[in-house]
C-alpha cells in the first residue's frame, strides 16, 4: 500500500510571531510513518511544525532496516495540510495495492480572520479576535474521493479528555472513516509529547478495541496493520 501520513499540530498565525496551536509534537505520526516503511510501504509524510527528524533507512537501536521510502512534505497551517494531503492522495490513487489515509494530525480548527505582515504592536490591538473556521481536512478529503473506484482507506484520530470512545464513534460515522484512534490525553502516558500511548480502536461496523498502554511504535504497528486488513475502500 501507499500510506499518505500527517504528524504533529498546524499554526494559524495572527502574525508573523504569533499564531494559534496546540502541544502537539508528531511523536504519533512519525511512529506511523516509521511502521509503514518498516512494512515495506511507501510513504507520505505531511509534517506540520515540529522538531522530528524524518526516519531514515538505517538499522536504529537493533530494529530492521527502514524497508519503504518516506517522502517529507513540511507545512504551517491547516490549509497547507489539506492542500499537501489532497495532492498526496492524488498522486497515489491509482497504485494497485490501495492507498491509507492516517490523520494523526492534531489540525487547529479555527484561524485568524486576517494574519499581519509584520508584528501587531501591542497599543494597537484590540484584545478581540476574530476567528474563521478552518476546513476539516478529513471531511473534505472524504467528499472529493468519494467518485473514486478505489477508495482510499481513511483513518483519524480523537485526541479527547474524559471518555473519548463516544467521540471518535461520532466522528468515524460523520466523516464516513474506516477507524478512528482516540485516546484521553489526561491519562498518564498518553497525552502530548510522551512516548507511550493507551488508545481504543473505534471501527465503522461499531467495533471497539481498547489497547493497553504501549509505546507509540507500538500503537503505530498495530494501526498499519489495520490498514493493510482493511484494503481499499474502508469507511467511505
């Protein structure tokens, strides 16, 4: 399969010092992308702004061999994403084997209505900011390949606090997904930035597979192989 992976947060900037965002560190996404490649898969990894390096083709620390190629593209804001994963996809479409979608990007859902060019000195603000909705990147991926004959194989994620399970069961049915990852990110170890995570699997025909927590390699060798179970087509 081809594997078209997005990592870490993305940045609304009011200007060009200050910006809108989250914790997000691309821990997740980058695990996934390393486990896809592990598997032989090639890769696309859409990185927003973290400080990651992309894994390499080297044995590390006694693992195999990165077997597949990962393919960097950096980005900034929500718009970037979507535009890289819009054309990712694109380019991938028509490999026989079936392309996967895994959004473990934490995307921002609102940006500023206008970014400054330079600096907004401080006496000048208004302390109100006005915001706009950033396009949901699944929902619309979901939307422009839906005419596809072979569909790809889309995956999310529910970064959530409390139970995330409900969640990410309302998200996997309304952006039309074959599983979402949640997780509650005020659980020790499984929040933003750490190596670990303790995820629920929630699939499209309902089914719910709580994980232990685990390393994120883990976890990320558990999500490639749902892709690979899951073909072309899943969820939509």
């Amino acid at each position: 399969m081809r594997f078209v992976v997005t990592a870490g947060p993305t940045r609304e900037h009011l200007d060009p010092v200050r910006f809108l965002s989250n914790p997000s560190t691309g821990k997740m996404g980058f695990a996934v992308a390393r486990a896809a490649a592990r598997a032989g898969h090639a890769v696309t990894l859409i990185a927003g702004p973290v400080a990651l390096r992309t894994p390499q083709r080297r044995p590390h620390r006694g693992r195999p061999t990165i077997a597949g190629d990962i393919r960097r593209v950096d980005v900034v804001s929500a718009r970037e994403m979507l535009a890289a994963v819009e054309a990712a996809l694109v380019a991938a479409k028509d490999d026989p084997q079936g392309v996967a979608l895994v959004m473990t990007a934490a995307v921002a859902d609102w940006r500023p209505a206008t970014c400054a060019m330079t600096k907004l000195k401080k006496h000048a603000m208004s302390g109100v900011l006005k915001l706009v909705r950033n396009p949901d990147v699944l929902k619309t991926i979901r939307g422009k390949v839906r005419a596809w004959k072979r569909k790809p194989v889309l995956v999310g994620f529910a970064a959530e606090t409390g139970e995330p399970t409900a969640e990410a069961a309302r998200k996997c049915r309304e952006k039309g997904l074959a599983m979402v990852v949640a997780n509650d990110v005020t659980q020790p170890g499984a929040g933003f930035g750490v190596d670990t995570n303790r995820v629920t699997f929630v699939l499209a025909d309902g089914i719910v597979e709580p994980l232990p927590l685990m390393t994120k390699d883990a976890v990320a060798r558990r999500i490639v192989k749902k892709c690979q179970t899951f073909g072309g087509g899943g969820g939509i």
